[in-house]
C-alpha cells in the first residue's frame, strides 16, 4: 500500500510502478498472476495482454493507472501542462510506441487525429548543412530534444551529443556554451531514437581527441545501445554499431561513458540477456572498453545481478584506476538501496557491497539513479534519492576507507519541494552538488559548497529557474572552473559557471 505523499512523490519524480522494467512489458511468455514461471524466448517478443502493472490489485492498479494517465498528459515531475505534442515528443518512443502497438488501432488512431506532426526535410550526409546554434534548438530539424549530453575536451571546448526523434547530432561550443558550431549527424540511417532522463545519450572526449559518443535506439531488439567514434575532430563519426555483443538476442540500455585515469574509455549499461523469469526484476550490469582506433576492445563482460531497472549507474575510478560503480541493486524483500561495485586488477571477480539502508520497498521502478565522486585523496563522496522508512529525500555521505564505511547521511534540499536528480563533483577539497527542486510553479536548480572536502557545506543557492519542462542537471569541469550543464525545453541549453 503507497501512502498519498508516496503516490504524489512517484508521480512527480516519474517512477514507472510496474513491477519489471518497461522493456520487460513487450517480453512473450509473460505469464498472468498466479501462472507458473515460464523462461520466454529470447529475441523481439509481443506482449498480448496488458502489462503486468495494470494486472494486480486494486489499490496498485489505481496508483499505476494514475501514474500513466499522469505521464500521456505530460504531468511527471517537473509538472507542466503542456500540449499532447509535447507529450508525443517527450514520452518519446519507449511508452507510447508500445501502446500504439499492443494497445488497439482505435487509441492510435485518435492520439493521431490530434497530432500534427511536421516532417522538416534536410540533408543526412555526416556534415549536416545547419546554421551555427545557440543555446537553443531552432536551426536543428525536428527542434533538437530535452535530454542533451555535454562533456569537456583536453582543449577546453564543450561537446554536445543532441538526440530527436529519428537523429542523433554532435556540436561543439568555443565559448563556454554561448554559441556552437553547426551539428554533425551520427546516423546516417533514420532509427527510432529511445531517450529520456535516466536512458541518455553519452559524449567523451579521450586525451588524443577522439570522441566517443553512445546513444540507444530500436534495433532487432526494442531497445539497443550504439556507439560511434570521430577522429577527425569531430567533422564525422564512424557508422553506429550495436555495444553489446548480444545486442540481437537480448535489450541494452542506460550506458555510462566513462574515462578513467590514464585516459581509457569505458561504457557500463544495463544488460537483459542473463534473464530468465520476466516476473523478477533486476538486470546485469555489462561493460567494455573503446579504443578510438580499433574499437571495441573486448567482449563485454558481466560485472553484477539485482541491479534496480530503471535506474542509472554512476562510475568513478579510484587511485588504483579501478571502475568503481554506485547504484541502485534491488535486495531481499524487494528493497531497493544502493550499492557499490568495484573492479579488481588482474581480471579477479569484482567486489559488491551494500552502502545505503534506507529500507526502501517499492515494486516498481524508481527511475532515479544517484551520483558519485572521487577527489585525487580517494575520498568517495555519494549522492542519491530514497523515499525509504528509514529517510526520504536526497542525501549526501563521504567515505575514507574505499567505501567500505560512510558518513552520516546528510539530507540537503527541502522536502516539501520534491527535491531530487542530484550530481556531485569533487576537486581535491573542493566539493559541489547540484539537484533540481520543484514549488509547484517552477524547476529551480540549487547548488551547494564545501571546501573541506564534505565536512562542512555552505548554504544552498538557486542558480536557475525554468517554468517549462527540464532535464537533471550535471556537473562539468576544465581548467576554467565548474559549471552546471542543464537544459530546458523553453530556455534552451546553459552552462552555469559556478566561479
């Protein structure tokens, strides 16, 4: 039973209440309640019933009913009445192409009678022939999208990675952000692109300039991740190929770039192909290496089971230059806390431990993955979401001893203004978080300090504030200072300098 608080949380911070993932709901063979367990065929499966969610108990089907009719009217967090079409636009893909397939010619027909969509004809060679941007979207074809990737090269320019519904395209900004160059296409082929705030693209830059960018789409799976590679400075990319080795059989999503100290480029996701019971949640966490020249590096290789859905991974490396991973695993009784990983050297099995006992119990999918730092100390500083009996809110905790203990967890953001998305970034001492908050009229993004590495934290301010739909921010770094990276449906991009 959700209490009403609960029910108004999940809503607005957009948690999927099914008790699988989304992408389990297309999965053949799943059974109704009460049926006995049966292993599905592996491959595109379809689902001829409703979804699971919508199959249980009153009280549950209500909430889950409440969550969808709140999603198609555009009404998850942040709240904003905007028009169908932007619903259309920002549910994107993932729900809606599914009910238009599985949920009857007759709701299709009538989303579409109130739909227009304009088709803006344009060029798909690499170099698409587009104006210089700004920090808005107007010269990109379909009006650009929400959720925008950006990360800093050695040089000290900004690389975007902008998905739409068909395209996916890379910028680059000279100036901190106030203008950028002309966007490069990725894919040559139109895909149907699957994005939102959890499932992301990806953009890095390594130490020779070759840039790396991930992005998921519909391939022979529903969903697949694929990268692409520039090295030529970012005037064209390599074709898009499928991450995972078993991209065919088995659904990859939720990649995470990252760089580790001595310049290596990684990608961690989410991986579906070791599941057998679609009635239990919980992925594998796969990863691999790229290498600019040749590709990808290795296989991909398994690093963990019972990792939460829906929920993003956040990656570090420590001083060892080790991947350390913080994110949410499901544990018994369906807690969903989190957790961290951390590779070994010399090809031994990884070491997982539990680091938040927040005792949340949730069937279904929070939608909310949390954040991780490393300073050059080896200090580890978390941040992370939790509606738990234990605490409720965003919460923050350091720990000196290669996570094996932490801090006390701080609480920062108010409660009563839904506080939530947090990223941190930690420079030696220096220690910054930023999260977006909501007072039901407007998303207001917060940072706070601390300059003695955790231990003590200025007060909160608000930087920005948006009255229209706007993606979780992130923390950005160069030899300029800190930033904060956000975009807004409205207002476009911005990067904050926080100096």
């Amino acid at each position: 039973m959700v209490r009403p608080f609960d029910m108004q949380w999940l809503i607005t911070n957009g948690i999927n209440t099914s008790r699988s993932s989304s992408t389990a709901w297309m999965q053949e063979g799943t059974p109704t309640v009460g049926a006995s367990p049966k292993a599905p065929t592996v491959g595109r499966r379809r689902m001829e019933q409703l979804p699971r969610a919508c199959r249980r108990k009153p009280t549950e089907a209500a909430l889950n009913l409440t969550f969808l009719a709140a999603t198609i009217a555009d009404l998850t967090y942040p709240m904003k009445k905007t028009a169908v079409i932007h619903s259309v636009e920002n549910i994107h893909n993932e729900f809606f192409n599914r009910l238009f397939q599985h949920g009857g010619q007759l709701l299709k027909r009538t989303l579409c009678t109130g739909t227009v969509l304009i088709l803006i004809a344009c060029s798909h060679q690499n170099q698409v022939h587009l104006s210089t941007g700004t920090t808005n979207y107007n010269h990109y074809p379909d009006g650009g999208g929400l959720f925008v990737s950006a990360a800093f090269a050695p040089d000290g320019r900004l690389w975007r990675v902008v998905p739409e519904k068909h395209r996916v395209y890379v910028d680059v900004s000279s100036d901190l952000g106030k203008t950028f160059s002309p966007p490069v296409l990725i894919n040559n082929e139109s895909q149907q692109i699957k994005v939102s705030g959890e499932n992301r693209p990806g953009i890095v830059v390594d130490r020779s300039g070759h840039i790396y960018v991930i992005y998921v789409a519909e391939s022979t799976q529903p969903v697949a991740i694929f990268y692409s590679v520039s090295k030529d400075n970012g005037l064209s990319f390599s074709a898009p190929m499928p991450l995972s080795d078993k991209a065919a059989d088995a659904n990859t999503f939720q990649g995470r770039l990252g760089v580790d100290r001595e310049g290596k480029v990684y990608v961690f996701w989410h991986d579906e192909r070791n599941r057998t019971d679609w009635r239990q949640s919980g992925n594998a966490i796969y990863y691999t290496s790229i290498d600019g020249n040749s590709g990808l590096s290795a296989p991909a290789q398994k690093l963990s089971d019972t990792l939460c859905d829906c929920c993003r991974i956040a990656t570090a490396f420590d001083k060892n230059n080790q991947a350390v991973l913080f994110t949410r695993f499901i544990y018994p009784v369906g807690i969903r806390d989190h957790g961290i990983l951390r590779t070994q050297a010399g090809g031994k099995e990884p070491l997982t431990w539990r680091v938040t006992f927040d005792e949340w119990t949730i069937e279904g999918c929070p939608e909310h993955g949390p954040a991780i730092a490393i300073s050059n100390d080896d200090r580890y500083h978390i941040a992370w979401f939790t509606q738990g009996k234990v605490r409720q809110g965003l919460f923050y905790a350091y720990s000196d001893d290669e996570g094996q203990h932490f801090s006390k967890p701080l609480a920062f953001g108010e409660l009563k203004n839904l506080p939530s998305h947090p990223d941190i970034l930690a420079q030696g001492k220096h220690v910054t978080l930023t999260w977006t908050a909501f007072d039901g009229k407007q998303t207001q993004l917060y940072v706070m300090q601390s300059n003695d590495g955790g231990e003590t934290w200025l007060p909160p301010k608000s930087i920005a504030k948006f009255s229209a739909d706007a993606d979780f921010p992130f923390l950005l770094s160069n030899s300029q200072g800190v930033f904060v990276s956000w975009n807004s449906r409205t207002e476009g991009y911005q990067l904050i300098p926080l100096n």
